[in-house]
C-alpha cells in the first residue's frame, strides 16, 4: 500500500486544512492495514490494483474520521484558521463514498456489495 496515496485521497475527501491533516494520519495508517486484511491470501496485485487499494483507504479513512467525529458529537470548531464541521449528511455522505470504493474493489477483494448466492442444503 501506498501510504502518501491514502493521506493524499483523505485531504481530498476531507476537505481539510494539510495541518488538520496531520492529526488524522493515523487513521489513514489504521485504514490501509484494514484494506490489506480484506485482500484475500494468495492474489497477485499489480501497480495499479496497488494505487487503488491506497486511494481507497484514505476515503475509508475520512469515513472512519467522520464517525469519530460524530461520535464525540462534535458539531463545528474553529482553532485560528482550521475550522472543522461535522453533520449527519457528511456522515452519511462518508457511507456512500466509502460503499462506492468497495464496490468498485470487487475484482480484487472477492466480493460485491456484500450480496453473494449461496447454496441451501435440506
């Protein structure tokens, strides 16, 4: 994975400010080792299957900062000139975002949209 494509994403996602940045890198860390762990053993990843996976990371990320933030009920806050908002429609615009890069994942993590056929035995 290409950490500097995760952070990159992220900052374009989230919108802040490169010094707010800095302070949620270890949540784009957090998701790239996530996204590794949903890789199946076993595939083979090219250059730009590597990049994709990076890229979509960071949005994981954002979508990750957006339910800390949310969480910790925070609604807006102004330090200098960082000013950080944090509504239930960006919450669930994060969703939306990060179902889109997983679903777009499907030809390298096995899975599309969580739907899958399965076989019943009687």
């Amino acid at each position: 994975m290409r950490l500097n494509e995760t952070i990159n994403r992220f900052a374009l996602v989230s919108g802040l400010e490169p010094e707010e940045v800095s302070k949620w890198t270890v949540l784009c860390c957090d998701a790239s080792k996530e996204i590794e762990r949903m890789v199946p053993s076993g595939v083979k990843l090219s250059e730009e299957d590597v990049l994709r996976l990076s890229r979509s990371a960071g949005v994981y990320a954002y979508y990750k900062y957006c339910m800390y933030a949310y969480v910790t009920k925070v609604k807006g806050f102004t330090a200098g000139n960082v000013s950080v908002t944090i509504s239930q429609d960006e919450m669930e615009h994060a969703e939306k975002l990060w179902k889109a890069e997983r679903e777009a994942l499907w030809d390298i993590l096995g899975q599309e949209s969580g739907f899958a056929f399965k076989g019943v035995r009687a």
